[in-house]
C-alpha cells in the first residue's frame, strides 16, 4: 500500500497495460517527452521508448483517426486528447466512428481503445478548457464512460478499460490531479459499470462523479454533524454501463435521491439517471428527485465567478437541509 | 488525337486552368488507343508467372520495373499482358454490371437509402488492386461498392447489404456505405467524408508498429480532399513514414460542384506538396496507367519511404447518389467521356485489336458476368430480411 496522486495514478495506470501487452501504445500531444500538459505521464516515454510512447501533432482528428484506424486492426491505442473541451474538435470519431463500427460490421471490426482526457473545471481555464462533458459521451451508444475520483480508480478503471473491446471514453478530473489517496501495490483491475457506495447512509442518496464525489462526501459529513441527516454517497464512476442495480438499491432505502453534477443543467448526466428513477423506482421515493448542477451558462474564468458556479458543500448541504425538512 | 480525356469533357471557361497540366501530362503519355509496333512489342517483353498464388499474381509479376518517374509526375504507362487485360476486362465489367443491377434495383424500389454508383470509375480500383498484395488493406468512402467487389467480397453479400437482408455484409444494419470484410482487408465502407483517411493512416501506423510490409490504400475523393482532417493525417503520415497510398479519385465534381469550383488547387496530386509526400497524376480512365502508378507507389511505401498520393483522373457517369439527376453538368460532357474513354472499352478494344480475345470470348465473359450478377440479385432479393434481435447484437460486447 501506498500513497500516490491521481496524477501518478494515471502514469502507474498505462504503465501497467503496457507492461503487460505489447499491442498497448500511448500517444497524444506533449505526452512522450514532455510528459503531458498535466504531468500525467512522466517517464512513459523513457520506460517504453518512441515506438510505443508518441508525442503527435496538434491535430485531434488524425490523433482519434490513427488510433481507431490501429484499433480495428487489433491494436489497444490509448489516446490521450488534451482537455475534453477538444471533444468537439474531433467529435466525429467520438460520435460516428468508434461506436459504429461494431454495429454497422457485423461484429467485425472492434475498435478497443482508450481515449483519456483532462475533464472539469477549477483551474480557471475559462469556457473552452473547463467544461465538463461526460454527458457527450454518455449519450451516444455504443461507447463505455467512466470518471474515477480516486487514484486508485484511476488505475483499476483505466486497466478495465485498456481490456475492454469497445470504445471507452476515460475522463480524468484536473482538479483531481493532486489529490492523494492510497493505493494497493501491484496489480489492480476494476470493472467497468460498478458504481461504489463511498459513505453509507439512510436517509438520502447523493450520487457523484469524479470532482463532485469528494465534495458529497464532505457535505455528508457536515450533514450529519450539523443536522443529523445520514447521507448515503455513491460514486457513479462510470455512466455506461450503468449500475442501476446499485443506484436503484440505494433509493430503495433511503427514498430521496440528489445528483451533484458538474455537467451544465440541460441534459446533464444527472438528468438521465433521474429519468430511469423514476421509471424504475417512483414508489420507492418520498419527494422529488433533486439535481444539483452547474447552471446553464459557459463557465467564467474568474476564480470568484467560477466558484460561484460548481456544485459546493454548502450548496449540497443546503439543498438536501431544504429538500428534507420541506 | 492524343488529348486527354479530361481536356474533352472540360468546358472552355474551365480549360485555361487545366491546360498547363494536359501539356505536361501529354510529353510524358503514349499512344493508348491503337496498336503501335511499341507498344505490341511491350506486350511480348511482358511475361506472365507461372502458376500465380491468386489471381493478380500473375499480373504483378508481370509488371516490369517500371522505371521510377520524377516526383510529380505522371507514371508510365505499361502494356498489360492477355492474362492482365482478360482480369481487368472481367473485374470491370464486373463492377460495371453490378452497379447498372443495383440502380435498377434502386429504381424499382428493392434497395432503399443511399446508392452511390461507381460507374466509370472501374479502372481505378481495379488497377490499384492489381498492385496490391494479400495483407495489404483498402479503405474508402461511401462510394465503395467497386471497392468491394474488386478485393474480392462476394456480390450476393454485397448487394444483399444494399436490399436489407440477413444475408448482407452487416446483416442489413450497415447499408450501401458500410461494408466491411477484416478477412478480405476491406475496413469500409464510410459515411463521413474524409474519415477513411485518418482511420487508413492508422492501419497504416499498424502496419509500421508490427513491422510487417503491409500497405494501406485509402481512397476518398476530390471532394473528401478538401477535409481538414486530410492535411492532419498527411503530416503525421509523412512523419512517422507510414504505409499508406492516398488514393484520390477525382471524378470530377465534389458531390455537384465541379472540382474547379470547390478547389483552390485542383492539382490533387499535388496536396501532399508542403508534408513533402510525392504524388502523381495518373489517367484513372486507363487500367494499366493505374496500375503502374499503383505499382510505384505502393513499393514506395512497402519500402519505408513514408506516404505517397496517386491523383486518379476518372469521371463519374451517374450522379453523386441514385437521388441526384447531375443537373449540374451537360448530357455532351458526359456522352464525350463515355464513347472516347470508358475504361471497360479501352480494354475491349485493345483485346480484339491485338487479338487477344475473339469477340466471342468477350460474350462469354459478359454471359458470366451476367449470370454472377443475376444470381446476387435473385439472392438479395429472395434472401430474408433481419430479425428484429439484430437491432440489439453488436452494440457493445
């Protein structure tokens, strides 16, 4: 065991799939030598050398295209596109290639890659490098979508996902990058479509993902210390495959339920998982679903202004405080 | 006499641009429509292989080493032997036939979506697969039904894709322009314009990754080479020297608007210039200029040096899909390419002007060809249509 950054997490992460399986290469913009914008891969260059480990043009589309293109000759590319804002740049890949190609084949082509991203807001980066777009990915079948908050996550989810044979779309939180937690030694392997009960708690469900989790969990904490409301948190983790079987448990006992989402309001991944709630569990519930999100604006640059903005603690032990005592 | 075909079919107000390259094209380019003591004794020189492992063995080996042209330039053109002629003839007509059933078939309501036809096209597939080797892979856009055919994909499971049914290539959930045979080397079959030129450049990175020799070809067209995501795939192409021929079929018109009122330069052979990757103009209407220049190039990438664009000049008969009645060009422009330059009719005229083949043989091979394309659509017409269960199969695993 021991204490590692989500940043280091990530490197310990490819590393391991590399090690392990020789179709796995790694390429991006300033990955290989400069180690990543985020210093997410220092030293994958020097470990595995030019062959494997690829610094790229600045040129989203082909960097997608190259690693589909290896993909479906059986390749594993991980690839990394800079901030998940640059999803629209080469939206076509994300959108009508990668999840068609299973489908519109027969089977036969499989497109198993990864593409890892720099995802959320909280650097103050301003409305192009900040967003938080998850829910792109989520709507679009035919691709698997997960957001560790833990660096462990980080490590477990990136492995299931390298061996996964579909398309999985990898978002990192930046503003999880320095965050430590512990990490088992060797090798670790999670499942795709598990979502983790991280507090439990009896009398609300709040489920979170990647930045918003730690931000549940400290509301959690302050609810029961200052109202006496056992919260239970549940890290999505991953938006498909969904683990509705675990969300819909936990509605079942405690019958409210609120999203904390980074996503802006429409549409927000929240939304969905509301929606299948209600279809699936209205009778279990004691008042209304509760969606806690970033309003629907471009998110600012100022410090002040952005953190407006983000779901906080206070907002989440304010909004549950309100919703349960009403 | 020797004009090409593309200052034919060209009106005058467009001419003046073209003319610099026809000048050039044509110091460099033979006689292809009679027999010149030259060229018959080409045709003696070429020797077929023995027992060919498939069936464009023989033609590969057949092929002399064509002297390497200038970067830029135009590829020699090589006398084909009777061998290579009689596969090119059939391949084409193959195509030709295929494509004229599945119109009809459009036509009569059977095939539903888009169709796009490759009719006039046909020498450009066909010759690039005679350049290419088992292991290679091909490609394309959503234009792709010759493509298919000339790799050797089954016609019934092709035309069967284009009506529906179970028996098609994705079973009915990829249609007309998403096909796809791993077996075959064909990755597509794409919708989206220009994609197939980033995917191809990353088989090709595959290719280099494993080390094998192995050569992609990825077709797109003169419209598609206005893609941003062309000069993306070009530069890292040429960068990390992957095996890859971009293959651009100017045909003539981006969907409906002429190439000279869609490119700001139209010289498509010359739009790996500034990535340093050599291309060349070849006379996409004439099958053994395709093939030499295919040949050419794809040894280039076969031997490490990295990308290398082909300018295929065609043209297409029909419209851009079975919906587009090509309002946008004249009935002469079309009818002058037909009669003064089909690809299938170069061919033919050779065969029987050098009595490689009696008119009768070339019946029998139209009566084959026939029969093949009859038979797949009798199958895609007959064949069932899909379970309603597919709907959920092939999503995700």
């Amino acid at each position: 065991m021991a204490e590692l950054t989500y940043r280091d997490a990530v490197t310990r992460a490819i590393a391991q799939e590399m090690s392990r399986d020789p179709d796995v290469i790694f390429f991006g913009e300033d990955v290989a030598k400069p180690g990543g914008v985020f210093k997410t891969t220092v030293g994958l260059y020097e470990q595995f050398g030019p062959r494997r480990v690829r610094d790229t043009p600045i040129s989203e589309q082909a960097i997608l295209g190259a690693a589909m293109g290896a993909a479906m000759t059986g390749l594993k590319p991980i690839a990394e596109i800079m901030f998940s804002d640059f999803f629209a740049v080469c939206f076509d890949y994300i959108a009508n290639e990668f999840p068609k190609s299973r489908y519109m084949s027969n089977g036969q082509l499989k497109c198993p890659l990864v593409v890892r991203t720099a995802n959320g807001a909280g650097s103050r980066f301003g409305a192009q490098h900040s967003q938080s777009v998850e829910n792109w990915a989520m709507m679009i079948p035919g691709l698997k979508v997960v957001a560790p908050s833990t660096p462990r996550d980080v490590i477990g989810l990136m492995a299931a996902a390298v061996r996964d044979p579909d398309p999985v779309i990898f978002f990192e939180h930046k503003s999880l990058y320095a965050t430590k937690g512990e990490v088992p030694d060797g090798e670790i392997v999670d499942t795709l479509g598990s979502a983790k009960i991280v507090r439990p708690g009896k009398d609300a469900t709040i489920l979170a993902l990647a930045l918003m989790v730690p931000r549940a969990l400290d509301a959690a904490t302050r609810l029961k210390r200052e109202h006496d409301i056992d919260c239970e948190v549940i890290d999505v983790r991953s938006l498909v495959p969904l683990d509705t079987r675990a969300i819909l448990g936990s509605v079942a006992r405690t019958h409210r339920v609120f999203t904390v989402e980074e996503n802006p309001r429409l549409c927000g991944w929240g939304a969905e998982i509301v929606s299948i709630i209600a279809d699936e569990a209205f009778y279990d519930l004691d008042g209304p679903p509760v969606r806690i999100t970033t309003p629907h604006i471009p998110l600012p640059a100022a410090d002040t202004l952005e953190d407006l903005v983000l779901p906080t603690p206070d907002r989440i032990v304010e909004t549950v405080r309100r919703s349960l005592s009403a | 006499m020797l004009a090409i075909w593309v200052m034919g079919c060209l009106a005058a107000r467009e001419a003046l641009r073209e003319r610099s390259m026809a000048v050039a094209n044509r110091k460099t380019r033979p006689a292809k429509s009679s027999v010149s003591a030259k060229s018959a004794r080409r045709d003696v020189a070429a020797k077929p292989a023995a027992k060919p492992a498939d069936k464009h063995a023989a033609m590969r080996a057949a092929t002399p080493a064509a002297t390497p042209a200038a970067k830029g330039s135009v590829a020699p053109v090589l006398a084909f032997s009777r061998e290579q002629e009689l596969a090119a003839y059939r391949q084409m007509l193959l195509i030709r036939r295929f494509e004229e059933k599945a119109g009809q078939m459009y036509g009569m309501g059977l095939i539903g979506g888009f169709c796009h036809l490759y009719i006039g096209q046909e020498a450009v597939v066909v010759g690039m697969q005679m350049a290419i080797k088992a292991g290679d892979q091909v490609i394309t856009g959503y234009r792709d039904h010759g493509h298919m055919l000339a790799i050797g994909m089954d016609a019934k499971g092709v035309l069967a894709e284009l009506t529906g049914r179970r028996g098609g290539y994705s079973k009915g959930k990829g249609g007309s322009m998403h096909m796809f045979s791993v077996e075959k080397g064909f990755f597509g079959g794409h919708g989206i314009v220009g994609a197939q030129v980033s995917l191809g450049t990353g088989i090709a990175f595959a290719n280099r990754y494993r080390g094998n020799d192995n050569v992609c070809l990825a077709y797109f067209g003169d419209g598609a080479a206005n893609q941003g995501q062309v000069y993306e795939s070009f530069n890292m192409a040429e960068l990390w020297k992957l095996p890859v021929v971009y293959v651009i079929e100017n045909n003539r018109y981006a969907m409906g608007t002429a190439v000279t009122r869609a490119s700001a330069q139209a010289d498509f052979s010359k739009r790996g210039v500034s990535f340093n990757i050599p291309g060349a103009k070849v006379d996409g209407m004439d099958v053994r200029a395709v093939m030499a220049a295919g040949d050419k190039a794809v040894r280039w990438c076969r031997e490490g040096n990295g990308p290398y664009i082909l300018e295929m000049m065609t043209y297409r008969y029909r419209g851009h899909s079975m919906s587009d009645p090509a309002k946008y060009r004249s009935r002469e422009e079309v009818e002058k390419v037909r009669t003064e330059h089909d690809p299938i009719e170069q061919v033919r005229a050779r065969l029987l002007a050098r009595k490689m083949a009696s008119e009768d043989e070339l019946r029998k091979i139209d009566g084959d060809i026939r029969k093949v394309v009859n038979e797949a659509a009798e199958f895609a017409t007959d064949n069932k249509e899909p379970d309603p269960s597919e709907l959920w199969t092939d999503v995700v695993r």
